[in-house]
C-alpha cells in the first residue's frame, strides 16, 4: 500500500507565515561589526540588507562618560547599550571641535587681532617725527629731522604772531 501524504508542497507554502521575517543578526570580527537584517522591498520580496561598522575607540571626557553608563528609559528601557538601528539613524558623521574654557576662546580672539594688526603693516604706535611706526625716542632720524621740524614750526610761530601783535597797536 502506498504511504499516505500528509500535505503537499503547495498547502505548506499557503500555510506559511510569509510576513514573518529571520531575526537581524550581529557578528563581531576584530574592530569590524557586521548586522545582517531581512526586510522586504516595494514589490514584497524579501531583502537581505547586509551593513558594515568599523568598531572605534575614543577618549571621551568624563560627563560624556558617565551619561552613556546611564540607564536607557522609555520603550528603549530592554535595548543594548549604544544606538538601537531602529530607532537611531546615522546619516553622515559631523566633526566638531568643541572649546572647554571661555578663556582659550579668548584668547585665540585677542591672537586674531594681533595678527591683523601685524597683517595691515600698521603699528600701534606712531613717531612724531617722520609718521613711521615706531617710538618717537626710537626715531632714526630724530638728529636730523627733529631740529629742522622745530625750526619750521618756530617760523611758521613767528609770521603767525607778527599780525596778531600789529593789530591791536
């Protein structure tokens, strides 16, 4: 006698959960962490999507450290440590070079400003008698355009107190 069939092929795919998916999976190689998730496209076929990581380590201040020990809340209360995939989205990785102290910020303002003062070719102080930029006790030509200064100055002194003097006489 012939054996009797249970189900043929075609019930048991008809029986079968098609909406039910394999569980994601992580592997740990070295500093490499691979997560492999099933999931089905716009036209209902199932999607093997297969992601890479590269495992970083790096030295964090200590509040970041202890705020990451923290207890996860909420509905993420049973999830791993780190970033659960479904509800956390890593679109691009942004560098940012955060200043600890108000005074090194400071600082490097106050070296900006000296750099364009330096940059203008303009000095801070001025000499009195040839308009260069430095000190007037300084002045290369102090010897020799300093007396000449005062002698014109003293002219120019003396044909300015000349009228002023006839006027009133």
């Amino acid at each position: 006698m012939p054996e009797p069939v249970s189900s043929s092929w075609a019930d048991e795919i008809e029986d079968s959960d098609i909406s039910s998916l394999p569980q994601p999976r992580e592997e740990i190689m070295g500093d490499t962490k691979i997560v492999t998730e099933f999931s089905f496209n716009d036209n209902d076929k199932k999607v093997k999507i297969v992601r890479t990581y590269k495992i970083e380590k790096k030295m964090v201040p200590k509040a970041i450290a202890m705020r990451k020990a923290w207890p996860k809340f909420g509905m993420s209360q049973n999830d791993k440590p780190g970033p659960n995939p479904q509800t956390t989205v890593v679109a691009e990785e942004i560098q940012m070079q955060f200043v600890a102290n108000k005074e090194e910020a400071e600082k490097e303002q106050e070296q900006s400003s000296l750099d364009k003062l330096k940059a203008s070719n303009k000095g801070v102080v001025k000499c009195r008698i040839c308009k260069e930029d430095h000190w007037t006790t300084q002045c290369p030509y102090k010897e020799t355009l300093g007396p000449l200064k005062d002698s014109l100055t003293n002219v120019i002194d003396r044909e300015a107190g000349e009228p002023a003097a006839a006027a009133p006489a």
